[in-house]
C-alpha cells in the first residue's frame, strides 16, 4: 500500500500543499512510480494558479468581468455622465433668453442692456474651454467639472436677488460664462481621448450633440415656468439642477481606465502615461504658442470661426428676425429654430458615426459646401407662412449645424495628440470669436441695407472659404503627429 504523503500545518492547505517540511520525504525515493511527474504538474499549478484570495480581489476589482454578468466597459458608464453634464450646461445658458422680457417688464432694462450679459457668457464660454483642459489635466476632470457645476449653481441662485444691470452680468455672464465654458467642448474631446479608442467619432458626436438637446429639454420647460410661475422660479430651477448634476459626477466620474484597472474602450495596450501639466494657464498658453506654429492650427481655427458665424452668429441669431421681415409670426419663426435642433441632433450623432468611417477632411469639405448653398438660397425661401421649401431648409440646414464638430476634434487628435482637448479648446474660443463678430455685423447690416439678403450671400461665401482651408489640409507637412486616434 502506498504511503499518503506527510501534511504539513505550516500554511494554508491551498496555498503549499506539498510544504517544505515534506520535501525531504520525496527526495531519493524514485522508486515510487510517476511520483516526480506527479509532483511536479501539482507544483506548477500551484505556482501559476491564482489562489481562492486572489480571484476573489479579482473578481472584486473587475466586476464586469463576474459570470452571468454583461461586459459594459465603464467607458460608457463615464460617457453617459457626461452627456447629463453637457446636457445640463446647455440648458442652463439657454435661461437669459427666456427671461428678457420679464426682465424689462420688472426693471425697465433696454434689450441691450439685458444682452449684454449673454454677450459676456457666450465670450468667457469660448475663452474658457482652453483652459478648462489643461485645468481637467491638471487636478482632474472630476474637480473641474464639479467646480463648474456649483458655480453655475450659485451664478444662477444668485440672480434672484440683483437689482443693478452689472449684477446680471456679473451672476449670468460671468460666474455661468465661466461654469459652462468649463463644460464647453474639451470636456468632451477629453472623455473620449482618455476613455475611447473604438467609437470616438460616435461618442463626440453623441456628446456634442447633447447641446441642442439641452436647449430642447429645457427651452419649453424654462418658457412654461416663467409663463406661469415668473422667471425667479426659472432661475431656482437652474440652481437646484446644476447642484443635482453634481452628484453623479462625484460618484460614478473617474479620471482614466488605469485608475480602475482598465483600458481604454477598444485599445489592446495600455496607452502611454502622459504626466501632468504643470500649473494650468501656463500649460494652455504654451499649448496655444506650439500649436500656432503649425499650419494645421490656422486651418482648423480658421474654418471652425466660419463654423460660428454661420451658425450661432447668424442663424442663432438673426433667423427669427429676418423671417419676421418677410411676415413670418415670431412664435412660428422660433419654432423653426426649435426644429433646427431636432435635426442638428441627429446629424451631429451621424457625423459622429461618419468620423469613425470616412476620411475628416473631406467630411468637412462636404458639410461646409452644403451649408453654404441652403445659405445662399434661404431669401428665396423666407415667406409669410409655412411652405415646403423653408421646411426643406430646416432640415437640410438643421442636419448640418454642429456636423463639423466630430471631424474637426478627430483632426485636432491627428495633429495635436495628448494637447487635442487644449487646442480643441482654442479652436472653440475661434469659433466662439467668429460667431460674435458675425451677430454684431449682420445687426448692422441689416440696419443699414433694410434687410438680410447680402448677409445670407456672404455667408455663403464664407462656407466657401471654409472649403478651401480644409482641403488646404491635405498638404500639411511636418505638423506634430500624432497616431490618428479616430
């Protein structure tokens, strides 16, 4: 009869269970047969085995990966938080405008005077995107974006208390400027740069997208609650939901996969580690100096300013204006800007998709094209009531308006790599800059010539121009590549 071997109590029976206080038992006595290969195969799956401890902290630390359990990476889970974010953002800038009237009405506030605030949130919403990224880069998206949040929160509960115009400007301009421009778009380019590497164009699209859908959201909802309510219970909603946002993002937002033992959605390395910037606003004006050395920055800068004026700078702008010149009723004329949207959604989403498949820069090569010719034939389309082809315009334009986004941040990833989010962040302030200019122009155009025709063909002409610096893209040498992520 064979002899059991010894157990020895020195450790867990899983762990050793040949211990070495046994190992003298086995050694010189090969007389035993297929002992030696037995022990040996025991040996070796006890070395590279991982013991009971060990797939219990795995399967503690991957949840995902527990049978019975689907595989959502938790890229998505950081995507979908975000999307309420930037949702939220853009419902609360949206607010001012519902509110001009009550505003007259209560203080005997000029128009102007009342614009002026959303002047000085749409200028620090472009002006702070750059330095939004290098701050998320720097203490965190987390932080950041938690910051924003709570400063948009106290900016808007605040405003229930002003008397003076400068208080106006000082809560909605500038704390809710400052709050949203850091929710602007290098907030998304950062999530999926750090997140994504399947799905970038889709995922960009979809958050882009999340800014027309904020506005449809929360438009008619502000527009009821100053109707029936006045427009301080507007502005207490704002602050209450901007707090709410701020929840999630504390418990479900982390900085990168690696923090929770991850990749990226899609990658099959660990991507490099890149180290923190130094202090923000630095890092963002050396950011900003490097890449202006570049003929892709201008390119891109330069075509996404023309991006801005022919979309919030003229259309946003000036479309109920110039459809009322022609007897269109200002509440059908706002509906058609409201439908815009609609479309401006789905189009985003499927640039996004689009990104993932067809070459950027001919993706915006068609969409500048496209928008400049319903540009040039909107003022014979304009009439006094409903017809086909304003219809027809709403949608071909609405699909196009926020199209450029996708493959504008898909080529600043080509060009700019790690620094993506920060000049994404510059090239929005260009847009932002581009959108102003146009606003203000148009206004006086109109006032002079008595109409908008010559701004609408001009715009057209601008699209052009759009064309031609992004097919100048195509001959771009020696700019600082990086592996093209989208």
């Amino acid at each position: 009869m064979l002899l059991s071997p010894p157990v020895c109590r020195s450790g867990p029976a899983y762990a050793r269970p040949w211990p070495d206080s046994c190992e003298s038992w086995h050694s010189g006595h090969s007389s035993w047969p297929g002992r030696t290969a037995t022990l040996d195969r025991v040996t070796e799956r006890n070395v590279l085995a991982p013991t009971p401890v060990d797939e219990a902290a795995a399967v503690d630390a991957t949840p995902d990966a527990r049978p019975g359990r689907p595989r959502v990476h938790y890229a998505w889970v950081v995507a979908g938080v975000s999307l309420l974010v930037l949702l939220g953002s853009a419902g609360f800038r949206s607010t001012p405008s519902l509110m001009m009237d009550a505003l007259h009405n209560e203080f005997g506030w000029s128009l102007g005077t009342i614009s002026s605030a959303t002047s000085v949130n749409l200028t620090l919403y472009g002006l702070t995107a750059p330095f939004a990224a290098a701050l998320m880069d720097r203490f965190g998206v987390r932080l950041v974006v938690v910051c924003a949040l709570l400063t948009i929160s106290v900016g808007s509960g605040l405003t229930m208390l002003m008397r003076e115009p400068w208080q106006l400007v000082l809560c909605w301009g500038v704390l809710v400027g400052l709050g949203s421009g850091s929710m602007a778009g290098a907030f998304a380019t950062t999530i999926t740069g750090r997140w994504f590497r399947a799905r970038q164009g889709l995922v960009t699209g979809v958050l882009t997208a999340a800014g027309a859908a904020g506005n449809l959201i929360f438009l008619p909802v502000g527009a009821w609650l100053v109707e029936q309510h006045g427009w301080r219970s507007a502005v207490v909603v704002v602050s209450l939901a901007a707090s709410a946002v701020a929840v999630p993002v504390l418990l479900l937002m982390r900085e990168r996969p690696a923090d929770i033992g991850l990749l990226p959605y899609g990658a099959t390395e660990e991507p490099p580690s890149v180290p923190a910037g130094g202090r923000a606003v630095a890092r963002s004006l050396r950011v900003l100096r490097d890449a202006a050395r570049t003929r892709a920055f201008w390119l891109l800068a330069g075509s996404f300013a023309i991006c801005g004026a022919t979309t919030a700078g003229l259309v946003g702008t000036h479309f109920i204006p110039a459809a009322h010149d022609h007897g269109m009723p200002v509440t059908t004329a706002a509906s058609l800007l409201a439908l815009i949207g609609v479309f401006d959604v789905a189009g985003t989403i499927a640039s996004g998709w689009l990104t993932d498949r067809v070459d950027s820069r001919l993706l915006l090569v068609v969409y500048y094209a496209l928008r400049g010719l319903s540009l040039v034939l909107l003022p014979q389309l304009l009439a006094g009531s409903l017809q086909p082809p304003i219809l027809a315009f709403v949608v071909f334009y609405g699909l196009d308006w926020v199209a450029t986004v996708p493959p504008t941040v898909a080529l600043c990833r080509r060009h700019f790599g790690e620094d993506a989010p920060i000049v994404f962040g510059w090239t929005l302030a260009a847009h932002q800059i581009g959108a102003a200019a146009v606003a203000g122009l148009a206004g006086l155009a109109r006032d002079a010539l008595g109409d908008y025709d010559l701004t609408w063909y001009g715009a057209g002409a601008l699209c052009v121009v759009a064309v031609g610096l992004c097919l100048a893209l195509r001959t771009v040498r020696g700019d600082r590549a990086a592996v093209a992520l989208s």
